[in-house]
C-alpha cells in the first residue's frame, strides 16, 4: 500500500474529533489500506491452529493455545502469555472491572481519585516508594507505570524487566498491594485532591471539555454514562471525606471483578504460580454488591445537535449510527466484523479521493466504527469541512455514504480490499514472533472485561484465508444498511462561535440530511490503470567500493554516481525495512522569499501521485503492497524517507526512482494545499493557545520567515513553477546522497536493487553543502504573559537556549539531566504542592548548522500559582547547577537510559537515525554505537551539574505565561 505523509491538517483533525472523547477516560495513559484489481495471495498454512469448523457459522472461535487462562477460588481471573518482544520485558496489568459508573452520588469523580491513590501508598509501597522503585529499576512515571479510570472500568499498568527474579517478583508485590491493600491514608488524600483538580484543568477546562458536555447528551441521551464522567465532579474532589474513597475501594476492589494479565519474556509456569500465591487470600465482601451495568437507551429517526464555541478551530459534523455493542465468540461474528471493515475501508477510499478534489467542500472525511461505551458500538462518518461550506460538504458527504448503502460497492473494489485486508493479515501472521507484548495485554484486557475472542494470529490467520475470499459483495452491501442505518442516529456539527458567520441549525442539519434521501444518486463508477509502474527498467551500474563493518552488521557501497548505500539487515521485525535518504543542501540553498514554495512542493508532490499517474491511480495500483516512500526538503537535506514489506522491496527502489526523475504536480492537489492551510490559519487564532506559540515564535525567532508560520497571502500566491523548479534542482544531482537500509532483507538483493534504481539516478557532483539560514538563538531573559481565553487556567513554557560546546558523552549526560529535572519538578510541583498534573520536559540539542541546546520545561497550572510553581522551577534548577543531582535520582537517570537502550539496539528505527548520522558525517565513527553502555556508566553527579550549568543558564530564557482574558490588568 502505497502511504503519504500524515500532514498537520489530518493530525488536527483526528485531534479535534477524538480529544474531546480522550476525556471519557480519566488519567488516560500518556501515549488496513488502499486500492487494485489485485489477486488474492496463495494460501498459507499457519502454525499452531486450533480445530475450526468453518461450515459452522454458530462455531465458538477458539481461545490461543499460548494464553494461560485460570481463575482463583476467590473468583480471580489471570491471563499469562509467554512472548519475548520486547526481550527482557513484560507487561504486567491489574484490570478491575469498575469504574466511574459504580460510584455513589457522593462518589462523582472518586473511582479516579482512588486510582491516583494507589500510586501513593500501600502496605509495602508507603507514599512515593512505588514510584521510587519502579524509577530505580529503570522504569519511568508514565511510560512504564500508569492507569486509567473509565467508565466500566479501572487498569493499572506496569512494564518490567525480567532479569531479575526479585524485581520482577516486587512488581507483582505492587500488584497485590493495588489490589487489596491500599493505604488510603486521608492526610494523603488530602494531598491529592489537588493533582486531580489540575488534571481536570488541564484536561477539561477549555472548548473540549464544554463541547463533550454537549456531545454526550446527543449521542447518548439520558444514560447514566453522561452523569458518571470518570474525571468527576470538582465539588466532591475538594470535600469528599476519606471514607467514601475508602468505600468505593472496599465494595468495587474484589477479586471476583479483577484479572491480573502477565505477558513478557518469562516461565508461564513459574508466574501462575507467583499469581496464585500472592492473589489467592484476596477475599470477597460478605455483604457483596452487585455490580451494576447500565444500556443506552435507543431511538427512533435522527437527533441533530449544534454545538458553537469561541474558542474551536474547525467546522466538523459526525454522523453517528449506534447499535448495541456485539461482541465477537463466534465465526459469524468474525464474519460480520470483516465486511464491516471491508465496507469501511472501501468508503474511505471514495472519501479520500473526494478528498483529494480540488474543489471538495472539505478537508478531510471518514468513516470508521468505535466501541463508543460499554455497550454502544457507533458507526461514525465525519468531516472537517472547508471554512463557509458546512452545508455543502454534509451534503457531499452524506450523499457519498447514501450511495454506499443505496448501491453498494463494485467488484473491482471489493477485489483491491480484499487483497489489502489478507495482505494486513499475512503481515501480522509472519512478524507474530516480534509482536509487542503490549499489544497482547490489551488484547486480552477486552477479553476479561467483555468476552472479545483471543483465537491468536495463527487462527485468525486461517479464518480470514478461508473468509475473506468467500465474502459476497451481497454481504458488504447488507452490511452497509446497517452501519449506515437511519434510525438511532445522531448529526452533530462542531464549529466556531465568532463574528460574521451563520452557522446552519438543527434544522438546516435536517433538511440536508433528509434531503439526501430524496435525491438521485448514480452507482459509484471504478476506474483501473493496470499498466506497470515503471515502464523501463534501468540497467544496474557498478559499485565502486565495498566497506563492511562486522561489530555492528553494517555493509556500506558506493555506486558509480557517487550514492553511498549503508545497509545493516536485522531480524527484529519480519515484515519491516525501513530506508532514509539525505543529501546536503535543503532550503538552506533557497532564498528567503521562495520559502513557502519550497515548504509547499514536496508535500503537493507526494500527493500528486507519480509519473503519469495521479495518486488515486496509484493506490490503487499498489493494493496488497505495504510500501511508502515520501519526499522531503528541510533546511538542511533533502530525500526521503519510507518502509516496506520485504516482498515489496522492488516497488520502493521504483517509487524513489520516480519521485527522483518524474515528480508530478496536480492541480487538485495544489489547491486541496492551500485549502487545507487557508481553513487552519483563519481558525486557529480562535484557540488560546494559538496566542501561546506566537509569543513562542516571536521570542525564540523573532521575525524569520524560516521559523514562523507562512501567511495566508503567501499560500494564496504560491508560484508553483518556481516551486517544481526548487524540487527538480534539490534532486538534481544524488552523488552526495546516503541511502541507509536497516530491517529485513538480503544484502545481495538490495545491493542490485540499488545499482539499478539508486545508480542510475543523476550524479553530477556540484558538492554542494548546506549555509548556516538558521536565526541566532534571544540573548539574555525575554518574559511574555498572554491572555486568552475564558478558563481558569494558566499555561507555562519556560525555554532556555543557546549555542554551546558539546561533550563527548553529550546524549547521555543530556538525557541524564531530562530524567532528573523530570523528577525533581513532579515530586516537588506535583507531589509536594499539588499544583500541577503532568509537566512537560525536554533536553534538545542540535548540532547543524551550529551547536544549539533547547531545554523546555512546560505545565498547566491554576493562574494564581504561576509565580510561586515558576519560582519552584527555578530554585530546582538553580539547586542542580549548585550542587547537582543527587546520587540516587542519578542512578536512576542510568538505569532508564541502560534499560532504553537495551530496547534501542533491538529497534529498526534507532538503527536507522544511528547509521545515516554517521553516513553524514565524515568525521564521525559508527562503532561509537557501542560505547554508549559505558559512556552511561560513567556519569557522574558534576557532569550533570555542569550539563544543568551549561544547559539550563539562568540569564539566558524565554518564559511565556498563557492567562485567562479576565486576567489582564492583574498581572503584570
């Protein structure tokens, strides 16, 4: 399958349809494809296959034969997998089938407090000591160690080492704590009702959290899941006495509700037995409650529901069809599941190239499905429209998906997505040795909270070879009436409440929408361009030179144009080859006032398509291929960057041979660019935060073209010749290119790949280098308020910068020093004054053009704490360049850089940015790469203290402090 870059605007606008649902769960963790006439592959026979009887649509789908499924006498249940990706790992969970809806009426918010509670003391873990152990074996405070409360259901999540027996035995002591023997000490509690009002204000106190209030009730009426949001309400946060938490964690915490789910690189046998041992004298209430579960009430026709903010970016409407959740045991249910994917996928691409017409009336649509609550499954289709044509982009779209479900869809798509979708399948299938451990655990939480079948890839494997080629386009077509149902639906439109516009209303909705019913809709006509993609194939030129470095696996080739080729093949994901390409020069070489043609050309060229072909063309030509390549100019290179399945190695050689020698530029695609930037710029000062990066921008780069966001008028007079001319001339001449390759792959296979498709591009040795276009970094402090917005909450961004001299060990004393300011500022902001959720820090350094160090440390706060949680900042800081850290949180900076390095050297994508740094720079000496072991070993506290001296200058920063509008006047 042929992927683009994912561009800002479809990044904002899958933010802007789901951050508002991201709030549906407190304390949330911080974390199939395109078109051909295509042949079904050749079947394979997976291993490791349960008997299916796949003439028996009512047939139970099997459980994997690798999961380990018991339950206690106290009515415990436990679910162990052996896996060892990562090696050295595992994923340890704690599910309790309870959640905000459990909670009394003086309970509103309680089951999330609790949450936060168990972090902050148990019978073996007093106060901070969880966090302190899980820090202190290398595990960091939210990657490794977190948890959520939704509505159903509460998770506590730990991610582990396995090399030693009594960590790995201490995190399931944690887990046996967590489960019956919090602490709850009230002083405690008092403590951090503070930490759960800043999540709440940072989380909820802005356009999102307004608008979910609205957006519930639309889509799920008068269900108890719209009074029992898990963040709670404030009121009882504040007051609520100690002993309601205490009877929440006492009726809901109980064994005959929990699951203790262990997947990791350890003895199945050997943690059953650690799991019952721990777990087994967990007891029931005798006065047991019966949980209570609670439906969404359905009805007839459409709700319809406008919803205008002040402070919302974007015009979007959803279309949500609901239907009681299904839960899938049963190969007609597996069935079902794969022709609503099929049917999703196949509108999607009618969306997409919609989408991709120049005068579409929006930027962006989908269509998907979302397990929305409990027991609640939503087909959604949804659009960010064009500025001033909400009406005409829901009429486009509603139209597209009534054609879908008057129609249906053509043998010819139907073809492509089947191909996609057993392609998707064999992928996972071959590359299920390095499937992630996380992926099990949450896979087989859903089994323990709602049934979801765990056959396994191997047996889900073998169903889709035996169903997908089987299913009808009868089928796909049936399905669509349901998912595009009319009844029990709901039209929402989200947009902007400013001047000079007129929204439509419910009843405008209405009409429209009804309208669609009335109106003749043609089928849906397929069009196949199945002529190959490159009609010449090159002849392969020499190689000139031939470096092999055996320590690291690595064989580096010159061809006779000059390209260098660094490849190291890996066995850490089957299915996986990654490539970059960078030659020197970028925009660096362009002048200031072609700079918005040059940020534009690559982005329009890769939707452009090909060649000859336009993209459409082009995806549907690679249906059943996973393969991307995308172009790109920085400021500094120009390449590109991309991945493929190893089978599809050939098609990659041939797509940057193309982007290389025939890029073309669509029209279409030239005007959905600057549709696209023209309906986010004449939003988004509507956002406060807007008003937070500008001051940024305009602190930190003053008035460079190069660093602030284009103008409009620029977008609007895009000179595309000068634009084609800037792409042609940037791959002009590749003698200076490095080619890196690292994943799963033949040497041999991709050095004549290479001498065909990367030597034959043209080398005409200009020896260009890049120019220093860079701004030079604010001197001196530079300290901004903005006020925007109507919330009580304040946003912090403290950025110190400058050039510096770089130390020989400077990523590890850099990450050393982000690891220990992380945990100063949380213990102290979060932990001691309750005055922050989560804060935000970052140790960044660059080394082109010149060397420049980024340090940022950022946090939401309530606006009357701002100076006293900065003043904080700022004596921990000043404490780190006096006396440094201490040797405790120094050993644990080590420890987390030890154990993310362990999982680095297993990782494509860190070899990646290893091998084409060095690649770049002459001077530079891949073997280095194993020294990075010792080189974390050997810090020690006064480098950190110089790093914090060197990288945090007291005299040298940018601080800007986002208030509410109400706030002007009081602050100065």
């Amino acid at each position: 399958m042929h992927t683009h870059k994912l561009s800002i605007f479809r990044t904002l606008l899958w933010t802007l349809l789901t951050s508002v649902l991201l709030l549906l769960a407190a304390c949330q963790p911080l974390e199939p494809g395109a078109e051909t006439n295509g042949t079904l592959p050749d079947a394979v026979t997976p291993d490791a296959v349960m008997p299916i009887a796949f003439d028996d649509p009512a047939a139970v789908l099997p459980v994997d034969p690798a999961v380990r499924l018991g339950q206690l006498d106290n009515g415990l249940t436990y679910i162990i997998r052996r896996n060892t990706e990562p090696l050295n790992r595992a994923e340890l969970r704690l599910v309790i089938n309870a959640g905000s809806l459990q909670e009394d009426e003086d309970q509103l918010g309680l089951a999330h407090l609790l949450e936060h509670m168990l972090f902050n003391g148990t019978a073996r873990f007093p106060e901070q000591a969880l966090i302190d152990f899980m820090e202190g074996i290398g595990m960091g405070f939210g990657p490794d160690v977190n948890a959520y409360t939704s509505f159903d259901e509460t998770v506590y999540m730990l991610r582990v080492p396995t090399d030693d027996d009594e960590v790995f035995g201490t995190a399931l002591d944690i887990l046996e704590d967590w489960a019956g023997y919090a602490t709850l000490d009230p002083a405690e509690i008092d403590a951090e009702r503070g930490v759960v009002v800043e999540e709440w204000r940072l989380r909820d106190q802005n356009s999102n959290g307004r608008i979910r209030e609205q957006l519930l009730p639309a889509i799920l009426g008068d269900s108890q899941y719209v009074d029992r949001l898990p963040i709670g309400d404030m009121d009882v946060i504040r007051h609520a006495p100690a002993d309601a938490v205490q009877r929440f964690y006492e009726t809901w915490y109980r064994p005959d509700l929990m699951a203790v789910i262990a997947v990791g690189d350890f003895d199945v046998d050997e943690v059953e037995q650690q799991i019952a041992a721990r777990f087994s004298s967990l007891e029931n209430p005798s006065d047991e409650v019966d949980r209570p579960s609670f439906a969404v009430p359905s009805h007839d026709g459409t709700v319809y529901k406008v919803i205008l903010d002040p402070e919302f970016t974007a015009d979007v409407v959803q279309i949500y069809v609901k239907q009681p959740a299904d839960v899938t045991t049963t190969l007609a249910d597996y069935r079902a599941n794969l022709a609503a994917g099929l049917f999703y996928q196949m509108l999607n691409n009618r969306l997409d190239e919609l989408s991709r017409q120049g005068d579409a009336p929006f930027v962006y649509a989908f269509a998907g499905d979302d397990n929305f609550v409990r027991p609640l499954d939503t087909s959604i289709f949804g659009a960010q429209m064009k500025s001033g044509r909400i009406e005409e982009g829901l009429d486009v779209l509603m139209v597209e998906v009534e054609r879908a479900r008057r129609h249906g869809f053509t043998a010819t798509e139907l073809a492509r997505a089947k191909v996609d979708f057993l392609n998707s399948y064999e992928l996972a299938y071959n590359d299920r040795e390095n499937n992630d451990s996380a992926n099990f655990v949450d896979e087989y939480t859903d089994y323990f909270l709602v049934g979801t079948t765990i056959p396994g890839i191997e047996s889900e494997f073998a169903i889709a070879q035996e169903l997908i080629p089987a299913l009808t386009l009868d089928e796909i077509n049936a399905t669509a009436e349901v998912l595009a149902a009319v009844d029990n639906r709901s039209v929402v439109m989200i947009a902007p409440e400013k001047e000079g516009t007129n929204p439509p209303d419910e009843a405008a909705l209405a009409a429209i929408v009804e309208g669609v019913a009335a109106k003749e809709i043609a089928p849906y006509e397929d069009a196949v361009n199945t002529a190959p993609l490159l009609a010449e194939i090159p002849a392969p030129v020499a190689v000139i030179s031939t470096t092999v470095i055996p320590e690291l696996g690595v064989t580096t080739i010159v061809l006779e144009n000059g390209v260098t080729v660094i490849m190291k093949p890996t066995q850490f994901r089957e299915e996986e080859v990654l490539f970059s390409a960078s030659s020197p020069g970028g925009s660096s070489l362009v002048p200031d006032e072609d700079v918005a043609e040059v940020e534009a050309i690559s982005e329009i060229i890769d939707q452009s398509g090909v060649a000859d072909r336009t993209l459409n063309d082009l995806i549907r030509l690679l249906a059943g291929k996973s393969v991307s390549v995308t172009p790109y100019i920085g400021e500094l290179y120009e390449g590109f960057f991309g991945a493929a399945e190893p089978d599809d190695l050939e098609t990659l050689f041939q797509l940057v041979h193309l982007y290389a020698t025939q890029p073309r530029v669509d029209e279409d695609a030239v005007a959905v660019y600057q549709d696209q930037w023209r309906t986010w710029l004449e939003n988004r000062q509507l956002s406060p935060i807007s008003g937070l990066q500008d001051a940024l921008l305009d602190a930190l780069y003053g008035d460079s073209i190069r660093r602030n966001i284009t103008p409009l008028d620029e977008i609007d007079n895009l000179d595309m010749a000068r634009a084609m001319a800037i792409y042609n001339d940037r791959f002009a001449d590749f003698s200076d290119s490095v080619f890196t390759f690292v994943g799963n792959f033949d040497i041999a296979e991709v050095t004549e790949l290479a001498q065909r498709y990367l030597g034959t591009l043209p080398g005409i040795d200009r020896g260009e280098e890049w120019v220093d276009v860079a701004p030079a970094p604010p001197a001196g402090i530079i300290e901004t308020n903005v006020f925007r917005g109507q919330e009580e909450q304040s946003i912090v961004e403290l950025i110190f910068t400058g050039e510096y001299e770089p130390a020989d060990n400077d990523w590890e004393r850099r990450l050393a020093l982000e690891t220990v300011l992380d945990i100063l500022i949380r213990e102290d902001l979060r932990e001691d004054r309750a005055g922050i959720y989560s804060p935000f820090v970052s140790m960044d350094t660059s080394y082109e053009p010149f060397p420049l160090f980024e340090s940022e440390i950022g946090f939401g706060a309530d606006p009357n704490r701002v100076d006293e949680l900065v003043d904080a900042v700022f004596a921990i800081v000043e404490d780190l360049q006096t006396n440094g850290p201490s040797a405790a949180n120094l050993e644990k900076a080590k420890e987390q850089q030890r154990r993310a390095l362990e999982e680095d050297l297993e990782d494509n994508s860190f070899w990646l940015g290893e091998l084409e740094s060095y690649g770049l720079d002459p001077e530079g000496d891949p073997l280095d790469i194993l020294t990075y072991a010792d080189l974390i070993d050997q810090l020690t506290v006064e480098e950190i203290q110089q790093a914090a001296q060197e990288l945090l200058p007291l005299d040298r920063y940018v601080l800007v402090v986002l208030y509410p509008e109400s706030y002007e006047g009081q602050v100065e």
